[in-house]
C-alpha cells in the first residue's frame, strides 16, 4: 500500500523512523517543510524534514512511531 501525504502528514511533530525505499532510514522528529524554512528562512514545497534531511511522501517506503 502507498503511503499518503494525509497518512504521512498524521506524524508530523512526533518522533519516527522511516524508512525509505532506497533502503536508508532515519530516525527523528517529522517536520514540515515550513518548520525548517522558518529555521533557515528557505523553501522546498511539498518536502517533509527530519533534522537536515529532506524528503517528498514518494521517497517513503514506511513509517513507525516511537514512543518518546
């Protein structure tokens, strides 16, 4: 099943891994890509953050929650 940006957007501000569907995962709290340009006063539509790394809904192959 694909992931959506409504299921995807579900997670944002809690901690999770993802995995992607080249095989690399991350682990962090999600972000939108407003939160990191409010940060860094700079702009990807449609991308998702997790620390430094940017992401569209399409590179996500899963997503776990983590308990804080």
């Amino acid at each position: 099943m694909k992931l959506t940006k409504k299921q995807l957007d579900e997670y944002i501000g809690r901690n999770v891994k993802i995995a992607f569907r080249d095989g690399k995962e991350i682990q962090g709290f999600l972000c939108f890509a407003d939160d990191f340009s409010a940060r860094h006063n700079w702009r990807l539509p449609n991308y998702y953050y997790i620390g430094n790394m940017s992401f569209k809904v399409s590179h996500v192959k899963n997503i776990k929650l983590l308990e804080r």
